[in-house]
C-alpha cells in the first residue's frame, strides 16, 4: 500500500495540470510504453471506431480502444505505483509516473482487468478514481494477462479523434516510438510484436522488422559550464516511394518536437521516406512530465543556467551532419539545391544577398529560407534608416561614416527597386502567356496594360501610376499625367479641356489613350489600339484605319497637342505581315530578337485649324514587346541578382 506520509493530491488538480497539447493517441504510446516495460511480448491493440457519420465527416473516427498484454500485470508494486501521482517506481527506466493520467485527458471511462500470477485486479479508473476502485481477489492463473479499455472520448477531444484509418494509427506509433522500439531491441534485445486491429483489418509492429537505424553521435560545448554535451543522432532511409519524413528531436524515447523547417526537406529524387531521431540526456533532463514539450523554449537563442545550451546552437552541428548524411545518400543534391536556391533568386532578386547568406546547407525549405532571408533584408532596412538618420541629426559627420552609410543606403534602394522590377517581371510574363496561348479575347490583353472603363490621373492618389501597365509599351510613358482606357473621346476632352467647349460628336472608345511630357501649355498624346492576338488579318489590317481616325479625333478636338503617337498592337502572323509590307509609306524596322516592327510617318493628322501635327504609328507584334520589355527589366534584375 501506498506510504503513510504521502500527500494526497485530487484527480481533478492533476488532469489540470496536464498540458492542453496532448494528442488524440498519447493514451495509446502511453499504453504501448507500460506493456514493453511490464515485459509483455505479445501486444494486441484493438479500435473501436464510431458506426455514425455526421455530414462533416467522410471517415469514421476512432473513439476508443482495447489494449492487451502478456506482460506481468498489476502487482502489488504496480498497484502501488498506479495510486501515486509521480510515482518514483521504474524512474531508472525513464518513467515520470503521470502517463496514465493522459488517459484520462481523452478518455472518461478506463476500465482494467489484469491476471498476475497470484491474483486478479479489476479497476475502474476514472476522475473519480480512489484506492477503494481496486478490486484484488487471489486467482491462480496459467496465462498472465493483462487488458485495459479505454472509452467515451471527453467533450475537449471529440473533436480531435483520429480517422479509423489502421496505417496512419501505424505510422503515428512508429513515428512516435521509434527510439524507444529501436533501443529496446538493440540494447535490452526485447523482443515484441504489436498487434492493430480494426474489425478485419490488421497491421503488425514487430522487433523483427521496425526501421533498422544508423547513429551518428556529435558533441556541442554548452555555453554556460564550458560543459561538452553529447548528441546521437539516429537515421535511416525507407524506399517506400512515399516522402514521408520524420524530423525529431527526442526525449525519453519519445518524439518531441520537429526540426525547424531549415534542417527540414520534401521530396527526395527518388521518392524515398526518411527518418532523423536526435537524441540526448541534455533532452531527457528537460521534458515536461507528459513528454511533449521541453522545459525550453526551442526558438530561444540566449543561455540561461536552465537552459545553457539553446537549440540554436544544438542546430548548427545537427544540419552539418544531416547534409553530410544526405549528401553521401544523394550525390547530386547540391547541384538540386544550388539550383533552387538560384530559383530564389529569380523570383526574389531583391533579396538575392540573404538568401546567399541564409541558405547554408543542404535542402534548405523554400518559404522558411524565404521568409528568413525577407526578415534579414526588413532588419537590415530599418537599421541602414535608423543609421542614416543618427547620422545627420549630428553637428559633425565623419567622412568615412558618411561615406559607409550613402552606400548602404543606395544599396537598399536598389534592392527596394529591384522588388519593383520583379513584380513587373510577373506582368511581362503574363503578357508572353497571353502572346504563346494565342488568345482571341482583346479583353485579356486590354486589362494587362489597365483595366478597362478605367482612368489614371497622376495627381489622383486613388489611381497610382503603378495600377497600369503602359511601361510595357515605353518606360517614358509612366511619365504620363492622365491615362484613359476603354474611355469615350468626349469623356476624354471633358477631362483634359475643362473650360473648353465639349461639343464633341464623337463617340468612339480608343483603347488606351495617354497623354504625357506636358511642356508649357503643349502636350503629346498617344493613342493604342489593340488587337486580339487571334484576330483575323483582315481584322488586325482594318486597326490602321481606326488608329489614323481616334488619332485625327483627338488632335481636332483637344487643342495644346504637340506630337502624336500611335501603336498597333497584336500578333503579326506571316498573312498580316505580308499585307503591311504592300501599304504606301510603311517602313518596316527591327527590333529585339529580329521581329518585326512596322512604322509610318502620317503626314495628313491636322488639328482643327488645318495645321498638321507630326505624328507617327508603329505597328508590332505581341512578341516584339514581350521581347523588349523582358531585355529592358533584365538589366536592371542582374545587375541586383549580382551584387554582393
């Protein structure tokens, strides 16, 4: 019986206790863990799963379970263990005395049936539980036997139960327990087969075939106590074509908590599962009593006399022996990884230097080297401001001080600018998209530059010059002071000629309609005319016609006009090519990557007063911008790709 002089503790302050991050099946690993040390060598597990199916749910769900064993039972010394909260029995074998407790956590009603070799000990454990529960009669037995049953899922975990899907259930106890599975064999060579069962379905965890493990041990020098603190590292590669992959630093036999995403990966070349269990008594010392949380903070990085060797630290030996693991397993995974590290840069060009700097290692995960590399360059930015801005609040600059903190300074506007270039990078591939597609809506190709119905004042904040696209076309154009897509040429008059008569009979729509470079009270305007990149040719030869005429519109109804200009933008096919090269006056030029671009000078656009204007229409296709925007941006991409 329990001692005398043990303080009483009430079942309900201690499930308080309990930590609220316990897991569905930590009753279960609890129960597997009891009958391996009892010495049980034959476990059968079997589910009981809910018959009924609410309209949320597609699987039944697990909602109890029956455990028995062969292992010696509850003894008298078991008996006693089982009344006390923290029990002290079997802490030699890494016991905390609290496993059961979890049990009741997820499940109301645990009712125990065991046969030693004396006796048989029936107990109704429950938060009602006290010594009188135990019911101990003497019974002669051949078999020892022990079963435990575990049901009626309380309020705080129906919602968590588990599908009733028996190689998910394996795969969670592997994973869960494989340290502790592979250690039992091959340090106290037990042996044990593990039994799940789910009506007909059955799934064998055996000592004969769990993962075989290979270790590799590392040593780390704490940082308070100059104190060298050993790690071993367990590994080992399943070619199941399955890239599952189990990352855990562990204690006491059990999983923990996973690898931070930067000593983490995905897909191996050849589908393979993985497994990497890091192990330690540093770790063993440091768990919390139900074993799913250390006493630490993992992401902490400052020692403490608690804590004197943070994860971190831990970390950095940990990733050089995992990448030389992987790179003898996969030797052409740092051509992979460089590649997509160089996939980073390409996409994030700005932030070129800290994804260099963070992507140290072996298959570093996208969005974490990503998402480090982006708060490196944000802390950086705020650091180069805060410097620059300390330094002019001073009577005196030093030179050199001066000269350090301009250059920091022009490299993160550079880098701001290049994030700029980048997003424009997404519009000049949607535009190549649109060219190889040949799509026949003029409506896609029309939003990509602005959105239709739309206008754009640069002194309206409401409509920014960065809502069009029309650098596509020219970056001298962004200079524009108002832009009209899709827009009536009356509404546009109304627009630009306020105090004039807006008397205007015409109703046609250009395209896109800009005017730009105002100087004194003259302006130039230019005038785009889009055709779909599937249009007939009949159709895309008829755009010359409607181009002269929105530009003689315009130049008689808006007064001030200095020069126009007018683009016919399509796909030129070899028919419509062809059909340009026979019009009077049509000169035909080149451009990047040798496509076409045909260009007249319309000496016959006057203004309202017969005088004419100089005006000038290009026509080109699709790929010939697609082509010179993507030269144009580039330069600027590679020049930041390439710095530092």
């Amino acid at each position: 019986m329990p001692s005398a002089s043990m303080v009483k503790v009430s079942m309900q302050s201690i499930l308080d206790k309990l930590n609220t991050s316990i897991c569905f099946l930590q009753p279960l690993y609890e129960a597997i863990v009891n009958s391996i040390e009892a010495e049980a060598t034959n476990i059968n597990i079997i589910f009981v799963k809910d018959q009924t199916l609410d309209e949320k749910d597609y699987k039944p769900k697990i909602i109890g379970f029956r455990i028995a064993d062969n292992g010696v039972g509850f003894t008298e010394d078991n008996r006693n263990s089982f009344s006390e909260f923290w029990s002290r029995y079997k802490v030699q074998l890494g016991c905390k005395g609290i496993g059961r407790f979890t049990w009741l956590k997820v499940f109301k009603d645990i009712k125990i049936e065991s046969f030693t070799k004396i006796e048989k000990v029936n107990i109704d454990f429950s938060e009602n539980f006290s010594e009188n529960a135990m019911q101990v009669v003497p019974y002669n037995n051949a078999d020892i036997k022990t079963t435990i049953t575990l049901s009626s899922v309380t309020n705080r975990y129906y919602d968590k139960r588990v599908d009733a899907d028996l190689k998910e259930i394996k795969y969670a106890i592997e994973k869960h327990l494989m340290v502790n599975f592979f250690l039992w064999k091959k340090e106290k060579n037990k042996n044990f087969e593990i039994t799940l069962q789910i009506d007909k379905d059955k799934e064998v965890i055996s000592s004969n075939n769990i993962i075989q493990l290979k270790q590799e041990s590392f040593s780390v020098k704490e940082e308070i106590g100059n104190t060298d603190v050993k790690f071993d590292l367990y590994y080992n590669f399943i070619e199941d074509k399955k890239n599952r992959h189990t990352l855990f630093y562990c204690a006491d036999g059990r999983t923990v908590s996973q690898f931070p995403k930067d000593i983490s990966f995905k897909n191996f070349s050849d589908n393979s599962s993985s497994m990497f269990l890091l192990t330690s008594k540093y770790f063993d010392e440091r768990i919390n009593d139900v074993r799913n949380e250390f006493t630490f903070n993992c992401k902490e990085n400052n020692p403490n006399l608690d804590n004197p060797l943070p994860i971190p630290k831990i970390n950095i030996e940990l990733k050089n022996k995992v990448d030389n693991i992987l790179t003898e397993k996969y030797p052409n995974l740092k051509e992979e990884n460089n590649d997509m590290i160089n996939d980073c840069i390409e996409e994030n060009p700005h932030l070129a230097k800290y994804i260099r700097k963070t992507s140290i290692g072996l298959m570093p995960d996208k969005e974490a080297l990503l998402k480090k590399a982006n708060s490196e360059f944000k802390a950086e930015k705020e650091k180069v401001k805060n410097d620059f801005i300390k330094m002019i609040s001073t009577n005196e600059i030093d030179t050199n001080e001066f000269q350090k903190n301009i250059s920091h300074l022009n490299d993160m506007c550079n880098r701001e600018l290049a994030q700029y270039f980048y997003y424009r990078q997404n519009v000049i591939n949607a535009l190549n998209k649109l060219n190889k597609d040949k799509n026949k809506k003029e409506k896609l190709l029309h939003n990509l530059f602005m959105s239709m119905g739309t206008v754009s004042d640069k002194a309206d904040t409401e409509s920014s010059i960065y809502n069009t696209n029309i650098w596509l076309l020219d970056d001298k154009y962004m200079s524009y002071t108002k832009m009209f897509s899709d827009i009536k040429i009356k509404t546009i008059k109304e627009h630009i000629a306020k105090n004039d008569d807006t008397k205007s009979s015409s109703l046609k729509e250009p395209d896109l309609t800009i005017f730009y470079n105002e100087s004194g009270d003259k302006k130039d305007v230019v005038v785009v005319e889009l055709k779909a990149i599937g249009a007939t040719t009949d159709n895309k030869m008829v755009s010359i016609t409607e181009i002269n005429r929105n530009l003689g519109v315009i130049v008689e109804e808006i007064d001030n006009i200095k020069t126009l200009y007018g683009y016919v933008i399509t796909h030129l096919d070899d028919k419509t090519k062809k059909g340009l090269r026979t019009q009077q006056g049509v000169y035909e030029l080149f451009a990047v990557g040798n496509e076409s671009i045909f260009y007249y000078h319309n000496r016959n656009i006057k203004d309202k007063d017969g005088d004419p204007k100089p005006c000038h229409v290009y026509i080109l296709s699709t790929e010939t911008l697609y082509q010179d925007a993507n030269a144009r941006n580039k330069v600027f991409l590679d020049i930041v790709k390439n710095a530092n």
